[in-house]
C-alpha cells in the first residue's frame, strides 16, 4: 500500500472516549508526512540514481561485451599470426637446409674437380719433369760423346781436290758418277745427330 504525505496529514481518526489527544497525534502526524515526503524524495533520488547507474552498468557490460570480442578477435589474428609465422618459419628453414644440402653437394663436387684437376697437374708436372729429365740426361750423354770425340772429325776437308769419277753401266750405255770426297767422321755425325734428337 503506496502512501503520500498528504495522505498521512488528512488521515482521520474516530474519537472514543479517553482516546489520544487530537494535536499531538495531528504534530506526530505531520511529523511522520514530512519525513515521509522526505524519504520518499530521497527515494526518488536514489532510484534515479540506480537509473543512471544502471545505464552506465548497461554501457560498461556493452564495453565489456566489446572488449571481450576485441581481445577474442585479436586473441585469434594473434595465433593465425603465430601460426602463420610458424609455418613461414619452419618453410624457411626448410629452404634453407636444401640451399645448404645442395651447396654442400656443389663444395663436394668442386672439391672432387679440383682433386681431380690437382692430380692431372701433378701427373703432368711429373711427365713434364721425367722429359726434361730424359732430355737433358740424352743432351748430357750427347755432349758428353761430342767433347771425347776426336777433333781431326770436324776437320773441314780441302774442297780444291777434284771429285773422282766412277764409272757404272746403265741400260747398255756408260753413264759416269761423280762421288764426293769422304769426310772423315761423317757416318758417326749421323749417330750423334739421332742421339741428340
């Protein structure tokens, strides 16, 4: 039951016989509407305030509804990140060790060639040193032969000596040779000269 101060100042009461003195319930009456108006004011006041407290409690959820989206969207585009970079990381990686692999195939194999290349150089140097050694060993012999012959074989022979002639039949006529001088020495030049070759 709703009560108004105006209502608990115009309430009446019956009289009876040695009943309550009619002013001083009429003061306490009025005593109790102003407080009554009073509290009611206050809670008038008080439930505005539970209004606007509810509104804002209502605004706040709504933030709260939004923050907690917000932070589940970016909580989400924070692992698909993560993710994503772990997958981009782990491709990467993976690029790398076949770049690595295959570099590591390529250093082998240059290796290989180049060992291969290093012993054809030295098998060359070594046929390179064996024939200049066998030359300069058949130069060395040579010379070695052309200093302990006798010098009277290089002696140049008196070309004022007319040749000889020789006479030899060809086809039924005489035709004449004429033979040079014999050099001395000269079949041993020929042996010298194969040696040094």
């Amino acid at each position: 039951m709703k009560l108004t101060a105006l209502e608990i100042k115009q309430q009446q009461f019956e009289k009876a016989l040695r009943g309550y003195d009619t002013a001083e319930v009429h003061s306490f009456l009025n005593l109790i509407a102003s407080e009554w108006e009073h509290l009611t004011g206050k809670i008038r006041e008080l439930e505005t305030q539970v209004d606007k407290m509810n509104d804002k409690l209502k605004h706040y959820e709504r933030v709260e509804e939004a923050l907690h989206e917000t932070l589940h969207t970016a909580k989400n585009s924070a692992e698909e990140r993560l993710a994503g970079a772990r997958k981009e990381a782990e491709n990467i990686r993976k690029e790398a060790e076949i770049d690595a692999e295959s570099i590591i195939q390529d250093a082998h194999a240059q290796r290989r060639e180049m060992r291969q290349h290093i012993i054809q150089l030295i098998d060359k140097r070594n046929e390179i040193v064996r024939s200049i050694s066998s030359y300069l060993d058949n130069s060395k012999k040579g010379l070695e032969q052309f200093s302990t012959q006798d010098s009277t074989l290089f002696t140049v022979p008196d070309l004022s000596e007319k040749p000889t002639r020789v006479e030899k039949p060809v086809n039924k006529e005489q035709a004449t040779e004429i033979t040079p001088p014999k050099i001395p020495g000269a079949d041993k030049i020929d042996d010298l000269l194969d040696d040094i070759d």
